[in-house]
C-alpha cells in the first residue's frame, strides 16, 4: 500500500538520523579527549569516557535498530491486514488520489460496476459517477483539499460498464502527512444500496398510488404505534376536519374528545371491546367536530395488527371516511319515506272511504289493493285478493256481445289512457251479475314504463234499469 511505504520510510529516515547523531557525537569524544593536554589520570578518565561513550553508542546503535525492526514488522503486519481486508471485503474500498484517480480498487468494487480491477484502476472517479451527481463528488473532494472536512458519508449514483446507474453509499475520509497535515489520498468505502433503493423506490410508488386512491375516495389513514408514542394521521383525514397535516398527532385518546356527545358513549364502547379483543375490528359510525366548529359524519374502521405478551395494544390501524353526504341523503330519504307513508295512509284512508269500488294492480296484473266497496261487489275478501292476478276476482263482460272486457297495458308507442265503459257486467264467481260502469287508468312512472292498473267501479245496476 503507497501511504503505507510512506510511513514505513519516514521511520527509517528518522532511526538514520538518530544514529548519525550518536555516531557524532562518539566520533568527536573520541577525537577531542586525546588531544587535551591533561596528566595519566586524566588521560585513563577521557580514555575510560571514551570507551563508554563507544560502549553507549553500540547499545544505542542496536536498540535502534531493533526498534527499525519493530517498526517495519508492525508496518508490515497493518499492511497486510489492510491488504486483507481490502481483498476480502465484501463492501467496495477504493483509495483515490487528490486528482480523483482510483489508485487502488479491491473486487468488491470492481465487481460492483461489472469492471475487472486493472481497468477500473485506470479510471478516474468522475468517469465512472453518474452525470447528475458529479457535483456531490467535486464538492466534497473541494472541502477535503481546504481542510473544511476530514471525512465524508453520502450516497450517489455510479455507471455500470453496460451504462445502467448503480446507488451506491459512500463512507471515507482523508489520509494527511504527518506534520504537515497535506492531504495524500482518500480512503473510501463504497457500498451497494441499488436493490434498497428500487425498493425505496417501489414502496414510494406504492404509496403514491395508495395516497391517490384514498385522496379520490376521500378517506383518511390512521396509525396507532405506542411505540412511537401515539397516534398519526394521513393528510386526507386531518383535512377532513379542518386540520393541518400532522395537527392532530400525537395523543391516541384526543379522537374521541372530538366526537358528538350523543355519540361517545357508544363509540367508547366499541373501542373498548376491540382494545379488549371482543370484537375482531373496530367500526361505528358517528359525527366529529370540524375545526370551525360545525359536525362531520365519519365511518371509522380499524383493527388491532399487534399486541404485547400481557395483551395491550402496541399497533392498530384503520381509515375514516366521510359519510356526511351519504347521511344527509339518507335523512332526505327518511323524510321523504316518512312523507310518503303520510300520503300513502291518506290515500289509503280515502280509498277505504269513498263510494266507488277500487281495485288497483302491477305490472303483472296481480291484485294489490281493494276496498271494502270492491270486496262487497266482488264477493272476495282482500285477503284471498291480494296477490292473485286479476281476472281471479273481477270479471268484466259487455252487456250487449257478453265478451270479456279486456283489460290491457298499453304499448311502448302508445299513448296511456283511461278506458271508460258504462255497458260492463260484473259476473262473480258465484255466477250472480250486476251491472257496473267502470274506469281503467294506467299507472305509468316518471320514466314513462307502465306499472300497474287503477279500476274504478260502481254498482250501476239501478241506473241501468231505469234507462231501459
């Protein structure tokens, strides 16, 4: 490894020095002692410093070199463990220079970008980094160079050989020289998030289109998670009520506070036995408060996905969705029902009271009212009527040609009206006759489709004889 030869020779450089200087200094002792002019003994005391000046220097002489031994077993050694575990990484490493040439590449990244490792050695980083992150890089090599940073972490995309973008995550700092601290080269670890990515990218897509679908439909999404702290809501379900997205997080209790007071007490309940684990889900209908202040009908929907070992909730989940234009119909309907029932019984009230007979049926000609006045002239009561097609009870005749008067829906292209006949004979099942005068309207709906008969008659049978 470069740097690391660039620190193994600038400890020999240094041991080399240290020697030189001791060598020196025995050297001039040696020179300088003898040639003083001193007496025996002083000449015995120089010639015994000498010798342990001599003595001193060997010993200092090996202790540094064996200290240049240590040195270059212990630079050997994290030479070689850096070299396997560059070699042996299952993550990219790459040492890049200042002009962002890739000095050394291990397999890993190599493999990653589909290179061998001698040409990928011949490339520079700006060439194998997608066009739309060069910035990213330039950057950061910039604020290493300035001494701004001394490491660095992002994510940004490579070329493939074959051009295809490959995400990658990058973590690495800056090797400097000692003493000066110059930056020499980078150290960068680079690993693959291509695969997290696409997936990142499909769950996105995923909730873009979930998103949509519930912002088209109009509901909202609530998360229960006691771990995160309490509840959170989707956008769609705070603008509901006139919130803000994220306003009404938080408290996992502060929904039912916004509930109507005549519905609390019911929707409480619900919610307790699921929490409880009564009930499979969660779901009630009920009205909340908007946030100006006016009551929105809401369809609530949840259910419990996990709970602890003593059986609390810990996440539940569901959506809400906005029923208050399906309740304001369904109270038009009530209205209206009610409105109809009204009129039905006075129609009914009437029916019952007047003179004249009234059979009424459907589309299919099956009885489905009489009153008194018609049972009395039939002779069949309405409730063996009721039911039966027509001709069962009332069977009408010409008086003059004794045929039967038919009694028909009209055509799709003819015009509906009423048939009157003042020479009608009613024959009873009993074979008794009287004469009638009868009248037949079509009951016809606003879509113009025939639904069914009103008969109108009277027992004419006095009036007829005194014509005659």
């Amino acid at each position: 490894m470069a740097w690391l030869n660039w620190k193994g020779l600038r400890a020999d450089r240094h041991a080399a020095q240290g020697l030189l200087a001791i060598g020196l200094v025995a050297a001039a002792a040696s020179i300088l002692l003898p040639r003083l002019e001193f007496g025996a003994d002083a000449l015995r005391l120089c010639l015994q410093i000498s010798i342990a000046i001599t003595a001193a220097t060997l010993f200092l002489s090996a202790m540094f070199i064996q200290r240049i031994v240590d040195d270059r077993r212990q630079i050997a050694e994290s030479e070689q463990r850096f070299r396997r575990a560059m070699e042996d990484s299952a993550i990219g490493v790459a040492i890049v220079g200042l002009d962002g040439r890739i000095v050394q590449a291990n397999p890993a990244f190599a493999d990653m970008l589909g290179y061998t490792r001698s040409e990928i050695e011949a490339l520079t980083f700006l060439q194998i980094t997608h066009p739309d992150d060069l910035q990213i890089g330039r950057e950061t090599m910039m604020s290493l160079k300035e001494g701004k940073i001394h490491s660095f972490h992002f994510e940004k995309r490579y070329l493939h050989k074959d051009g295809t973008p490959v995400w990658a995550q990058l973590a690495g700092s800056v090797i400097r020289e000692e003493g000066t601290g110059r930056p020499l080269y980078l150290v960068s670890q680079i690993e693959d998030i291509d695969a997290r990515k696409q997936a990142e990218a499909r769950i996105a897509e995923a909730e873009t289109r979930w998103n949509f679908a519930l912002t088209s439909t109009g509901q909202g999404v609530w998360s229960l998670d006691m771990r995160k702290g309490g509840t959170t809501y989707s956008e769609t379900w705070a603008k509901m009520l006139g919130y803000a997205a994220g306003e009404l997080d938080g408290d996992p209790d502060r929904w039912l506070t916004m509930i109507h007071p005549d519905d609390q007490a019911r929707v409480a309940e619900a919610d307790r036995a699921h929490l409880a684990g009564e009930t499979p889900f969660f779901e009630a209908e009920f009205r909340m408060r908007h946030k100006d202040g006016h009551w929105v009908w809401i369809l609530d929907r949840g259910k419990t996905i996990e709970r602890d070992a003593e059986g609390r909730v810990i996440r539940a989940i569901g959506s809400l969705t906005d029923i208050t234009q399906r309740k304001e119909a369904e109270t038009r309907l009530m209205v209206s029902a009610a409105m109809l029932a009204d009129e039905k019984e006075r129609l009914r009230v009437t029916l019952q009271s007047i003179g004249d007979a009234v059979i009424c049926t459907d589309a299919a000609n099956r009885i489905t009212f009489m009153n008194p006045v018609a049972e009395k002239l039939t002779g069949v009561d309405v409730c063996e009527a009721l039911g039966k097609v027509l001709g069962h009870v009332y069977w009408a005749v010409d008086e003059e040609s004794g045929q039967r008067i038919g009694l028909t829906r009209p055509s799709a292209c003819e015009q509906p009206r009423c048939d009157q006949n003042t020479r009608a004979v009613l024959v009873r099942r009993d074979d008794t006759r009287c004469s009638i005068r009868q009248v037949v309207s079509p009951i016809m709906n606003d879509r113009k489709q025939f639904c069914g008969l009103v008969i109108v008659f009277q027992d004419f049978t006095d009036a007829r004889a005194l014509q005659r």
